[in-house]
C-alpha cells in the first residue's frame, strides 16, 4: 500500500515537474523580453516604490537589457532604493545609475510647496490633483524651477508653467519639461 502511494505521489511530482518545464519553454518560445518591456517593468518598480514623489524624476533607457537611470531624487536613500528596484526586474543585466541628489536646502523645500500648492490648488487642474501619482513633478535646484512629467493637453501645460511662475521666489524662469500623455 505505501508503495502504491508512492509511486501515485512520484507521478504527481513529475506532472507538475513537467508542466513547470513545459511552461517555461513557452515563454522561451514567446522569445525574451524587449527593451520596452524592460524599461516598462523598470518604470512600474519605480512608481510603486512609496516614497518616490512628484519631488523626484527618474528617467529610464534600456538597451540590450542594460538599464540607465538618469534625473533627480530629493533624499539619497531614494537613489540607493531605485537602483536596487532596477537590477530586481527580470531580464534587467547591467544597470548604470546617474541619478543626482538633490542639495538640501529650507529655501528649496518651501518653494517646492508653493509651486505644488500653485499648481494642484488651481481648479482647472483639479483633475490631476485628485490622482494618487501625481502626473506633474516638481524639482527645484538652488532656487531654480523646471517642470516635468505628463499632462492631457497643451493647455494644461502651459497652466502648469503659469501658476509655478506665478508662485515666487523662483531665481529665473520655470523651465517646463512637461510632456503630453499618450492615449
């Protein structure tokens, strides 16, 4: 009787053996991933990560599974975090991380609030204030603004501009990267 039960729960272990290779294969058959789908799965690790922020802005290029960051985080440990976040998605062989830190600054901080406040507190851009990830990141440098991320419309982008010009402090004029979001 252990002998029969044995060889059933053998049979069991080489079906699922088999059915784990076999799965395997069909996703070799599919051919491996693309640089897209790297860059796609990098980006997805990045946005879910809690404390990346509209203060940070991470640019991603993948080629040949190699991956570059590149832009700006506000804390170090972001950097240290996002470049472990990289090399953790499948597929990913090499990751080169020239992400800057942002210098800390108290002057940098509150203008960083009045911009967002300016922007996300005006009523023609409720729609993006009420989002969980906000579109529209803010990065400050030394008194400098410049916008980035995605937007509907040109018109949202230029209400963008406007309001985080129109905030103060700023030492120049607001350079805006945003871009428009394909649909």
């Amino acid at each position: 009787m252990k002998s029969r039960n044995m060889g059933r729960l053998l049979m069991a272990a080489g079906l699922l053996f088999g059915a784990g290779v076999a799965g395997a294969a069909d996703k070799k058959a599919a051919g491996p991933e693309t640089d897209a789908d790297l860059a796609n799965g990098v980006r997805h690790e990045i946005a879910m990560y809690a404390n990346y922020s509209i203060w940070d802005d991470v640019g991603i290029q993948v080629t040949n599974g190699a991956v570059h960051l590149s832009g700006v985080v506000l804390d170090p440990a972001k950097k240290v975090v996002i470049d472990r976040l990289a090399q953790h998605v499948a597929g990913i062989t090499q990751v080169q991380n020239d992400i800057r830190v942002l210098p800390a600054s108290s002057e940098d901080d509150r203008l960083r609030l009045q911009v967002a406040r300016a922007i996300y507190g005006d009523p023609s851009m409720h729609m993006y204030a009420v989002l969980p990830w906000k579109p529209i990141h803010i990065l400050v440098e030394n008194g400098h603004v410049t916008l980035a991320g995605v937007v509907n419309n040109q018109l949202d982008k230029q209400i963008a501009g406007i309001r985080a010009s129109g905030a103060g402090m700023s030492f120049g004029p607001v350079v805006n990267k945003i871009g428009r979001a394909h649909v």
